[in-house]
C-alpha cells in the first residue's frame, strides 16, 4: 500500500515538474507581452523610467525569447499606432544595448511592409512606413537609407499606364511620414529632401482632378474649400516646411534619451521596391477633406488650428484611428475620443464632431454603419452634456443652412443621423428657427429635409407623437396617417368594375379559403375593355393585390403571412414584367401613406421572387411614380434592389468557386494516389449548370444597370430639352435630386457599376449626350483612372 501510494506521490511530482517546465515560458511570454502592450499607458512611474526599465527587461530575455519579442514589437507597431513614438523609442533603446536585435527589428519590419504591400493593406502598409520614419529620429535607421526608400515610393509617379488612385497612394504615404521625420531629414540630408519634395511638386501639379465634384459634400467652396486629401496635405506639408519643420502636437519620449541612442550604430533600411500594379489591385479611393468649422465658429477656449496648419492634419488623423480602432464599442469610442491626450491645447469637442460627421458623409460610401455614428454621438453627449450637446447643435445648424448645395447621399445620412437622434432625446428641438423655409418650394432642399426627418422619425415613434413636438405651422410638412385605402370601401366603390368579387374575395380569405379556393373567384373577373388577347388581366391583379394587402394592414408579419399562404396565385398572376409592375402599382395605391411598409413590401416580392428587379426599376421611374420620384423612400427602393440583385451574383460566384475548388482538390488527391470522398462531390455537368445560371443574373444584373441608367438619361435629357424650348433655368431643385440620385447610383454601387463600365461607355454614355449627364459618369470613372 505504501509503496503503491509512494509510487503515486512520485508520479505526481513529475506530471507537475513537468507542466511547470511547460508553463513556465508561456507564462513568461504573456508577461513580456502585457509589459510591451501596457507601457506608455498610465503609471504612477515616469515614461522614461518606464521605457528604460522594460528595455533592460527585454534585453535581458532577448537570448531566450528572441522572436517573441520581435512579433511583439512587429505587432503593436500596426495595432498601436498612437503609441508609435514609445514604440520607436523603445526599439532606440534595445539598438544601443544590442546592435543586432534593433537590425532584426528592423528586417521583421521591412518584411511585413512588403507583405503588406503585396496583400494590398494599404492603411497598415502607411504605418508601417510611419514606423520606419520614426526610427530616424532614434538614431536606428539612417537617414539616407530612409530618404532612398521614400524615393522609391515617389518613382511610382514616373511609372506609366498606371491607375492615378496607385502614384497617389505611394504619394500620400511618403507626406504622412514627413510632419515626423521631416525635421532630422531637413537637418542630415537636406539636398536629397529637396530633390524629393521636388518630384512630388512635379507630380501635383499634373494630377487629373475629374473626380473631386463628386466625392464633394458641398458643391461649392462658401465659405470653407472643400479641398482634395492630396491637395490639402501637400498645402499642409508646404506650410510645415516654411515653418523649418516643427509641430507642437506629436510627444517625442525619445529626446530625453537623445545622448544615449546618438551613440548607437545606425542600420540601412533594406531596398523597399513597390510591387507591380496588376488588375487585382484595388488602391483606396481619393477623397475630399470635410470642412465644416473655422476658429470663427469657436466662442472660447483654445483656438482651431487652420486648415493647413500640420496640427489639423495630426489631430484629426489621431481621431480617425480611434474611431476606426473603436467602431465595435460607442461606448469605448466615445472615452478615447473625449479623452484625447492633447484635448487642452485644441477645442477637441469641435475636431470629434468633424471628423466624425467627416466619416458618417463620406463618399462613395461610409466606412461603419451609420447607426455607429448616431450611437457614438449619443455617449458623447452623456460622457459631456455640459458641452458636447451645443457643439453638436452647432453642427447641426451649420448644415441645415448650407442644404442647398449639400450631396443628395449626405443630405439622405443627414436625416436619417438627425432623426435617430432626436429619437433618444424626446424629439426637442428648435423648430421655430426653421421657420423661414416653409415659404420655400416643396421641392427645394430644407422643406424636404424637415419632411424627411418627420417621416423617419415617425418609423422611430407613432404618427401622433411626431404632430405632438412640432409646431403648428410645419403641420404641411408633417407625413400623412400611415393608414391603407381601400378603393373598393369608399363611398361610390359600387360603380368600380370588380368591386363585388373583392369583396366576396375578402370575405373567403377571412373564412380561411385555400389559394385554389381564392383563385376560382378570380376567374370571374372580367377583362377590362376589349382585351380578350391580353397577356394578363389588370383587373384581376387589382381585385387581389389591394384586398390581400388591405386584410394584412394590421403589421408587417400579417403582410408576410397573407403573401406567403397566396404566393401562388401572386406567381400565377406575374407572368410577365407588365403584370409584375401591375402589382407594385396596386401596393403603392394601398399603401402610399405608409413609406417603410411600402419599402419591406417590395424587398418582399423579390425575395419571394413574386418581382423581378427590372420591374422594380422600371416602376420607379414610371409616370405614375414621378410624383415620388425625388422622395427618400423611393430611392431606398431601388438602392435595395440593386443590392438584392448583387446578392444573388455573389452567392452563385461563391458557389462556383467553391465547386471549382472541390473539384481540383479531387483531382489532385487522385493524382496523388489518395482516397477520395466522393459523397456530394460536384460533377461537372454540375458545375456546367451552376456556371450557367451565374452566367443568367449576371445578364440579368448588366440588364438592370442598363435600365435604370437608360431611364436617367431619359428624363433628365427631357428636362434639359423642355427647359431649353421655353427658355428656363434647367437647374431646378427637381434636377439637382435627379442628377444627384444618379450619382448615388454610381457611388452606392461602385464595385458592381465598374465590371460593366465598356458597355455602358458604348451603349449609354456616349460623346452624343448632353455634357451635364456626361461629367457625372467621367468623374465616376476616374475614382480609379
């Protein structure tokens, strides 16, 4: 028994030696990574002692945990880029006491960017360059060495038959680096900085600018530029270097250490030659700097730094990387935000609400979720009621009054943005200031702004508590009782042909007829006229659309009930794309005063494949519609649609794709002489068929593009025409709505616009159209000229 029980202590002991021996590097690389990620966060120790103290602590492990600590390194590099001077500063540090690990840094770093550029992550790519510029400044990299790699970067502008988007990505790469570095290079090599700032300067002054209308917020310059990012960080870098290169903004932690790191040997960035462009390239997009604040705006406080002071550039930069770091967490957002470290020396309420209104309005697209942006404003709001409210009222103001020449998309995000959030703030507001454009046409910008941000906000409430928080004169602007009609209960219904078999239709379906059932009673409706030939019956589609919809008023879901269980008789009576539009116009007679179910009604139909998408496209720019035509819901319509369509595209090539790979991987374990698992295993008659129907919607989605941008054309031409015959101003408040949606359509769904972008430059946007319709599709194309 005892020697049993001591055999068993024994064997303990070694099972735990030997998990210690386990546990025990692990545990220590966890430490090493808490210490790294941790340090420049707050202490009650200094930074410098902080720094000094971690540096001796890696040192001390670099012969067992080497390459741990190098990934480490590698890692908060990228993922920490507001700590990049501690960072940098720390690698210094580990260079002076050991020569070859600050080499290898510097070797790992090189290697990710080429990764980085390879893989086409531009952003991280940028911080890594960054990173590498600030080596400079801590005596690890030479500066010659670095100077050569920016050159490198900058001959991409000599390339040719090149896409712009790629030289001004290279471009913009090298002037971010330069507010850090540009002080050390000025005083080492202050030639060679010329010869480059001089390329650049070549290379600016012949850039295409086509697409900047485009990507504008405002479409005019009063009283704040609306400058393109390249344009405006070169003015910046400009006025940095009259200034001898010195900003107030970025904490340099090495320059306590500066007579220990001016000691160490200094190492030569390996060559950096920016990988060929190919077509599977995708560069980031242009884009133009939103400008909504001057220091006029500013009542007290710490003035706003200029629009090309480098300090805007810095600061906002720093906020655009919180906010990017965050968009999963408003409430993590909001705290980093209204605790920026440098919040005393700038109005930093005034630069968060810029830069994130900057990000909810950009174009083509918006990076997260509008509904992110709306959250984080409303924790900023709780985290500093006392005055991040007026700010963002400021803002407010500032927006309405300059509606007139504000992008359509924007105006769209506008409303919808400040809907939401009156929504968590009881709906006050100080509408009496609004007053003066109720005298304005309907059609015209602020009218229509406030009814839309009725309409939306009455999606986030009930009618009557939207009349309750305005006032009595904006009642013409208020949206009507959501409510359906139904024709064939009104006074002189009688007189309308089918009203007696609706109302016997009626009348089975809450008896709970079958769809047989139903479909027998139908077939006494009469075709109207002398269409005995017709391919369907108006009538009918009538009769049934508007009593179905009618008995499934009460909600969305006793809609999506009624068309399930008579989704047959809706397939029977769609045969073609006539009787398809039938019924869209039935659903908008019963539901005009209802927008949102309107909308989920038609998402509906093509999910339920009861519509086609061309229907969709052509009913909305049908006569009957074009009274509806500039309202927010109907593009709502549309936008889904295309999206509905795009989703089936990407599905089937996901499918294919996958088949495809199924397929080789079988053939090369048969080559290879392995077993093989033939269970569900596609053929390739399948893959055949599956390629076909991939081959169909993307017809059919080239198809849908043509429609709606033939029926752009179409009518804003005809306007054109009409003004012209009756010599009128063309540029009506109904224009700018319709050239703008057509904008929308090309920005919204730029991916998918561009596979087709021959066929429409040979089928619809030729040389022969007027000028007007002609720019909106050049500037497009040259997102990515």
């Amino acid at each position: 028994m005892s020697r049993r029980r001591h055999s068993s202590d024994e064997d303990d002991e070694r099972k735990y030696s030997k998990r210690h021996k386990i546990s025990e590097p692990t545990e220590i690389e966890d430490r090493l990574e808490s210490l790294i990620t941790r340090v420049g966060e707050k202490s009650t120790s200094s930074l410098e002692s902080n720094l000094e103290g971690l540096a001796g602590v890696l040192e001390a492990d670099l012969s067992n945990y080497r390459q741990k600590i190098l990934k480490i390194l590698c890692h908060c590099a990228v993922k920490m880029p507001e700590k990049t001077t501690v960072y940098t500063t720390l690698v210094g540090l580990l260079n002076a006491r050991n020569y070859n690990c600050g080499g290898e840094i510097v070797e790992m770093l090189v290697r990710n960017l080429k990764d980085l550029l390879k893989s086409c992550d531009f952003e991280n790519a940028r911080t890594f360059v960054r990173f590498l510029a600030d080596l400079v400044n801590c005596h690890v990299i030479a500066a010659g060495s670095l100077l050569q790699m920016l050159d490198d970067f900058v001959d991409v502008t000599l390339e040719d038959a090149i896409p712009q988007v790629r030289a001004d990505w290279y471009v913009y790469a090298v002037l971010s680096v330069l507010p850090w570095v540009g002080r050390e290079l000025h005083e080492k090599k202050e030639a060679e900085l010329e010869r480059l700032l001089s390329t650049i300067d070549n290379y600016m002054k012949k850039r295409q600018k086509v697409h900047v209308p485009a990507l504008c917020v405002w479409a005019s310059d009063y009283p704040h530029p609306q400058e393109e990012y390249l344009d405006c960080l070169w003015a910046q870098i400009t006025k940095l270097k009259q200034d001898r290169w010195q900003e107030r903004t970025i904490v340099r932690p090495y320059l306590i250490f500066d007579s220990i790191l001016c000691e160490a040997l200094q190492h030569n960035v390996p060559q950096v030659i920016p990988p060929p462009h190919t077509e599977l390239c995708k560069y980031p997009y242009p884009n133009v700097v939103f400008r909504m604040f001057d220091y006029t705006d500013v009542d007290d406080g710490p003035p706003l730094p200029g629009a090309h002071a480098i300090e805007r550039f810095l600061i906002e930069e720093n906020l655009h990387r919180i906010i990017n770091s965050n968009h999963l967490e408003r409430r993590d957002c909001a705290a980093a935000l209204i605790s920026y470290p440098g919040k005393t020396k700038v109005p930093i309420n005034y630069m968060i609400v810029e830069v994130m209104l900057s990000q909810l309005f950009m174009l083509p697209m918006p990076q997260w979720l509008e509904a992110f942006y709306g959250s984080t404003f409303i924790e900023l709001c709780k985290l500093a009621p006392s005055t991040f409210p007026q700010v963002l009222a400021q803002a407010v103001e500032i927006l309405f009054e300059r509606l007139e020449t504000m992008n359509v998309s924007c105006i769209d995000r506008f409303a919808s943005w400040f809907a939401y959030h009156l929504s968590n703030f009881q709906f006050r507001w100080s509408w009496d200031d609004w007053t003066p454009c109720l005298s304005m046409d309907p059609e015209s910008q602020k009218p229509k702004f406030i009814k839309e941000v009725l309409i939306r906000c009455m999606r986030l409430s009930y009618h009557q508590r939207v009349v309750e928080i305005v006032p009595e004169d904006f009642f013409p602007l208020l949206p009507a009782k959501p409510e359906p009609i139904y024709k064939y209960d009104k006074e002189g219904a009688g007189s309308l042909p089918g009203t007696m078999t609706a109302h016997k239709l009626m009348s089975a379906i809450k008896s709970k007829c079958t769809p047989e059932e139903a479909l027998s009673i139908l077939k006494n409706v009469p075709t109207p006229g002398d269409e005995d030939d017709a391919i369907f019956n108006p009538l009918k589609i009538e009769v049934f659309v508007t009593s179905l919809l009618f008995l499934g008023s009460k909600s969305f879901s006793h809609a999506f009930a009624g068309i399930a269980k008579f989704h047959y008789i809706f397939k029977a009576l769609a045969e073609g794309e006539e009787a398809q539009i039938a019924i869209l116009r039935n659903m908008y007679e019963v539901w005009c005063n209802h927008k949102q179910m309107m909308v989920i009604l038609v998402d509906k139909f093509l999910k339920t494949q009861i519509v086609e998408c061309s229907a969709v496209a052509n009913w909305v720019f049908s006569r009957e519609m074009s009274q509806d035509f500039t309202k927010f819901y109907t593009w709502e319509i549309m936008h889904s649609t295309i999206r509905r369509m795009t989703k089936q595209v990407q599905k089937l090539q996901h499918e294919v794709i996958e088949a495809q790979e199924r397929i080789e991987s079988a053939a090369d374990k048969k080559n290879s002489g392995l077993d093989m698992d033939d269970e569900d295993l596609p053929t390739e008659e399948m893959l055949e068929r599956m390629e076909e129907r991939l081959e169909s919607v993307q017809s059919q989605q080239k198809n849908l593009f043509l429609i709606v941008f033939q029926r752009f054309i179409i009518i804003l031409t005809e306007h054109l025409v009409k003004c012209e015959a009756a010599g009128q101003d063309y540029n009506t408040a109904w224009y700018r709505w319709c050239l703008g949606r057509l904008l929308e359509v090309f920005l919204v769904h730029h991916d998918q616009v561009f596979k087709y972008i021959s066929t429409l430059e040979s089928l619809l946007f030729t040389s022969d159209i007027d000028l007007h319709i002609l720019e909106v599709f050049q500037q497009f194309c040259s997102l990515r000229s």
